[in-house]
C-alpha cells in the first residue's frame, strides 16, 4: 500500500496555543464575563483558574505568528467545558462561550487561512466529562436514560462526586469527572464520526487526537481516517502517542504522532546532566540520563527507522508540551540547552512545534505552570525569539531542511554533526554540547559540495584536500551550534 499524508504538513511550522493563556482580545467582544474577575494573567496558574484568553486575542496576534515564520496552530481543546484546559468536554459542536464561542472560531479561522496559516483542533474522543448532555441525562435518570450504554456504567446509583464511594462507571485514568465512551455503541461511533466531519467541514485543517490508544474497538481510526479524508483529503491526523507509534502509522489510521521519542534523547543530548528529574515526575518520555554524540546519533537513527518516511515527514516534533514540563525549566534554566535543542529540532525531518511562549523564554515547571500566561513584551528574552526566527526562516528557505535525507556525518564525544540532502542543495549542522570548545575533522562521506556559507551560529570551518579525501574541520565554541550551506 502506497502511504500518503498531508503535503503542507511536509512544510509545517506549528505554534501549540493553550486557548486560556496566549492572548485575551484587546477589544470588548465577550458577550459573556465582561467584567469577570479573571485570575490575573501573570500570576502562577492554578489547577482551576481562568485567566481569560480568548480565541480573538488568537487573531490579533496572527501577525506576530506570521512574523516568525508560523504556519499552522494546534489548539489545545476549544470546546465547551468546565475546566481551562477544556479536556472536559460538554458540547463537541460549541466553541466555549469564554473563547468567543462559534463566531469567534470562525472569525480566527478565516483569518488565519487568509495568511495561510492552517488550523488544527484537539478532538478529546476517548471521553467526556460530567457536565456533558449525554451522561448528565444518565445522572439525572439512570438506567432508563436511552443513553445509558453510551457509557460503560458499572453499578446504581452513580456515583459522580462523592469521593466515599468509588466510581461505578469507567473513567480515563480512574478520573471519576471523565466517563470514557462505550465505542463499541455502535452510535456512539456514529456520534464521533459526525463531530469530525461536522469540524472538517466547517473548514478546519485536521485533528490532533487526545489518548487515541485508549480506544481499542477494531477498525475505528480507520474509520475515522476514510470519513475526514473523503472530505478533505489533506486534512491532518495526528495522534498523542508518546512511545513506540508503530501501530498506528501503517498509514491507514494516522499521519504521524506527537514525536516525543525524538524530544526524549534531544533533551537528554542538549541538555546533559542539567535536567532537572523533578519536572519529569510521572512523564513517560525518559529525556535522561545524558547522552554524547554517539549514543544520540543511534536513538536518532532509530527513532528514524521506525517509521516508512512519508510518515517521519509528517510527524509533530515537539520539545516541550502542554503535557510536560518546558525545556527551559526542565534544564535547570540554562539557556544554552533550549538553543541547541531546538536548532536540532528546527532541522529534523518532521513538522516542528514550539510551545507557545518557548520562543520568548518562558519558563513554566509542571503542570500547572507549564501553562502560564503568555508574557508582556518587556519581559521576552529577544536572543531567543531571534534565533527561533532565524531558524524558522532557514527551514522555509531550504527545502533540503523539510524533506531532504537525513544523514550523521560525526558523532563522537559531545559533537554531533549532520545533513540534510535533497538533490544538490546540502545543509550540514553541528552541534557541540560541551562546555568547552571543540576542534574536529572527518571527511563528509555523500556531499558532492563544499558549503562555503556559515548560516547560522558561530564557529569557524574549513575544507580541506579534493574529491574522495576532502575533510571538513570544524572549530565550535562551547555550548555552540552552528549551520553550512550554500547562500542561493
């Protein structure tokens, strides 16, 4: 079977928005809570807090995305629901109303595709949440709901809130305020089925699927997959898997999935000994214990191989989530980890993902810090939001950077160095996480060219010999990464 997935997605650079905390509109659209008392946005969050951000505020920050060089956003769920981060959800066909509500989806979406910026939704399909019409008629009538085998309902009375008593229904992760769906119900399949055509239709880009191996019925992501590409052929479908995905990407279930098995040994290669285990308390990616060039070099290899590469292409690179901890706290602080971090993020093969407020320098532990308050201007780190946009626009220059072969050309000790190929355009990228400086020389086995342009970083580099027995030395500074290529 010839695999196909999304051809923008080759191209993609996603910017993930958590909808409470990125931007709230400047103007006074909100029908609802205009003069709610929000938590206040700069303050640590909370486990239940609002702060306000409104999908409005999304849309007058486009051209700040755009300024970058974003071209696609992921959305952490937007639908209805009692919580902030919305993975309760109580009406799969509303926009909650503190974001704007349908409108003000509608507005953002059109304006985000006039700057061909596309959209990507969260589909929390594996369950629901108390508040949702469907189980709340079972609350309210128990077995003689006609929705009752929508759920996976143990015993009577349910037993929702009162924590003296266990809960008689099936819950995500035993969580009682989120009953898991019976997706062997036939309608409850049907109902799925329709909220993802329903979404596609009204012009979204795709789907990002929440804990999708949670939902074992035989045949359902196929399914889904046949019922959103009849609609949109080039719609995204992308799966939070965080280990070993293999079983999903056979090509007729996803597109790719949340690359947590490249963020784990990158993490582990840029930051070394400086991560912090206490922001991975519970987290199942393992970007520990330190690793040097050589060790990287085979998970990368590995992680590379796993999947047929029209798949690697479209897989979500990602160094910090939502979900974890972000990088920058995950090291210790040290600055130097994020930058060669996501210089090997920004060259991978895959579509890259920074987490809103990583390209400003914010910090955030675990959940629910992670989730802070996008920053005041005043208080942006601008080398780092230069170097995201220096190297945001290397890999939209460079075609070799989006879907060029990936080829280790040096991995000893603390440097790593790569390229990336496609046709006669070569890029090669080095990275020496050491704390001292680092003076190396290998002949570059499969580049036909020398590569006289220093594109980005520093350090300095020199050719040496003709033909078969030419070898490039390289002279990188500590804590340094730098890229070669061709000024065309």
């Amino acid at each position: 079977m010839q695999i196909q997935t999304p051809d923008w997605v080759k191209h993609a650079v996603f910017y993930q928005i958590f909808p409470d905390r990125f931007a709230k509109s400047k103007q006074p659209r909100k029908r609802l809570l205009q003069n709610f008392k929000w938590e206040e946005w700069h303050a640590i969050p909370t486990l239940q807090g609002y702060k306000g951000g409104d999908l409005w505020g999304v849309m007058e920050q486009l051209d700040y995305l755009q300024d970058i060089g974003i071209n696609a956003i992921y959305f952490t769920p937007i639908f209805q629901s009692a919580s902030n981060h919305r993975y309760h959800t109580h009406d799969y066909y509303q926009v909650d109303p503190m974001l704007g509500g349908n409108p003000a989806f509608k507005d953002l979406l059109d304006a985000a595709h006039d700057r061909n910026i596309k959209v990507v939704l969260d589909g929390v399909f594996n369950h629901a949440s108390r508040g949702f019409f469907f189980f709340h008629d079972i609350l309210e009538n128990g077995p003689h709901s006609p929705w009752v085998d929508w759920f996976k309902i143990e015993g009577w009375p349910l037993s929702a809130y009162d924590g003296n008593f266990p809960a008689n229904y099936a819950g995500w992760d035993g969580n009682r305020a989120l009953p898991e769906f019976n997706h062997d119900n036939p309608e409850v399949r049907e109902y799925i089925m329709e909220i993802a055509e329903y979404w596609i239709k009204f012009g979204i880009d795709g789907w990002r699927l929440d804990v999708p191996f949670e939902i074992k019925t035989p045949g359902f992501w196929q399914e889904f997959r046949d019922r959103v590409k009849a609609i949109n052929p080039e719609a995204y479908i992308v799966g939070e898997v965080w280990e070993d995905a293999r079983e999903w990407l056979d090509g007729t279930q996803f597109d790719g999935v949340m690359n947590y098995l490249f963020a784990a040994p990158t993490i582990a290669f840029a930051a070394g000994d400086r991560v912090d285990l206490a922001q991975l308390e519970g987290r199942s990616y393992y970007p520990y214990p330190a690793l040097l060039a050589k060790e990287y070099g085979d998970k990368i290899q590995h992680v590379l191989e796993l999947y047929p590469w029209e798949i690697q292409l479209t897989q979500l690179n990602l160094l910090a989530s939502h979900d974890t901890a972000r990088l920058l706290s995950i090291a210790g602080g040290d600055k130097a980890s994020v930058e060669l971090a996501t210089l090997l993020l920004l060259t991978f093969p895959g579509a890259p993902s920074i987490y809103y407020g990583d390209e400003v320098g914010l910090p955030g532990a675990l959940d629910p810090d992670s989730r802070r308050g996008f920053p005041l201007e005043a208080d942006w780190e601008i080398e780092v939001l230069d170097y995201h946009k220096q190297l945001i626009a290397l890999r939209h220059k460079y075609a070799a950077l989006r879907t060029g072969s990936y080829q280790i050309l040096f991995a000893e000790g603390p440097v790593y160095v790569f390229a990336r190929i496609l046709g006669d355009e070569e890029i090669v990228v080095a990275v020496n996480v050491a704390t001292e400086a680092a003076n190396i020389s290998f002949e570059p086995a499969n580049l036909k060219s020398s590569h006289e342009k220093l594109l980005y970083g520093k350090g300095e580099f020199v050719w040496k010999g003709e033909g078969e027995t030419r070898q490039l030395e390289l002279m990188l500074p500590a804590r340094s990464g730098l890229i070669l290529g061709s000024d065309n």
